[in-house]
C-alpha cells in the first residue's frame, strides 16, 4: 500500500527536474497531477488500480 501523505509530493527521482508529475495518496485514492498546470486537472485512482499499475510498469509492461 502506497503511503498516505494528503500531501503533494514529487517523487525523488524527479526532484531536480522542472517538470515532473505530483502525486498525493489519501485514505480513498491516489491523485497525480502535472505541477507545471495543477489547476488544469488531477487523475484520480484507487489504491487497487495504482498498485496495478506500478506492478506493470516494474514488469515492463510500458517500456518502449
């Protein structure tokens, strides 16, 4: 389970870029959103789609 943070946060690997994705865990989802335009929209996830969705990204699933 992600941590929960209610928070705003980039992930580290993306810390010294100036465009990177934001990410927010709550107790009901995980919202990423684009920190260049955050009033421009959030995509919102359960926790269940997110674990999913990292699970295929770490299998490669997505690579190109």
């Amino acid at each position: 389970m992600p941590r929960k943070t209610d928070e705003w946060f980039v992930p580290r690997r993306s810390e010294n870029g100036t465009t990177c994705v934001q990410t927010k865990f709550t107790d009901d989802a995980v919202q990423v959103r684009n920190n260049l335009t955050p009033d421009a929209g959030t995509a919102t996830f359960t926790h269940q789609e997110w674990t999913t969705f990292i699970a295929s990204v770490k299998d490669g699933d997505y690579d190109l």
